[in-house]
C-alpha cells in the first residue's frame, strides 16, 4: 500500500465522518444553523470521497473506484476488504 496515498485517505474518512456527524447533528440542537450544517453535510460528502479516491489509489486500483463512497458504508467496506496490488 502507498503510504503517502493511505494517510490521505485516513485524514479524508475522517475528517468526511466527522463533518458527517456535525452536519447531522448541529441543525436538530440550533435550529438557527440549518445552512451551515447542509455545507458540512456537503463537505463531509466530499471528503468521504476524497478518502475513498486516495484508498484506492494506494491500494493499487483506479481512482475513479473511489466513486464507491457514494454509497458512504457499503462503498467504504468494499474498498476496505479489496485485496492490495502492491504487496506480493
């Protein structure tokens, strides 16, 4: 596995999850940040898929198969079981 393409792809699930739950969460406590939580919501989509793009490509499979984040768990699982092309 690339090392530098794993990093990033940790950061970006984490970050993306994190931005996942404050987007869900801040509009129900503040009904006054409905907007800001959409953006997070958005970002945090965003970043899911910028993780999933960077774990596929260090695993030895096309970026476009990050594509899979779209179905956010299932897809994240997928890439997670698939097998790396870098190790012998």
């Amino acid at each position: 596995m690339i090392r530098g393409s794993r990093d990033r792809a940790v950061a970006g699930f984490a970050v993306g999850i994190l931005m996942l739950a404050a987007g869900t969460i801040l509009p129900r406590w503040f009904d006054l940040l409905v907007m800001p939580g959409q953006l997070m919501l958005y970002s945090g989509v965003i970043m899911v898929l910028y993780g999933c793009a960077h774990l596929a490509r260090a695993k030895g499979y096309p970026v476009w198969l990050g594509v899979l984040a779209f179905f956010t768990c299932a897809g994240a699982l997928v890439l997670v079981v698939l097998p790396d092309r870098h190790r012998p």
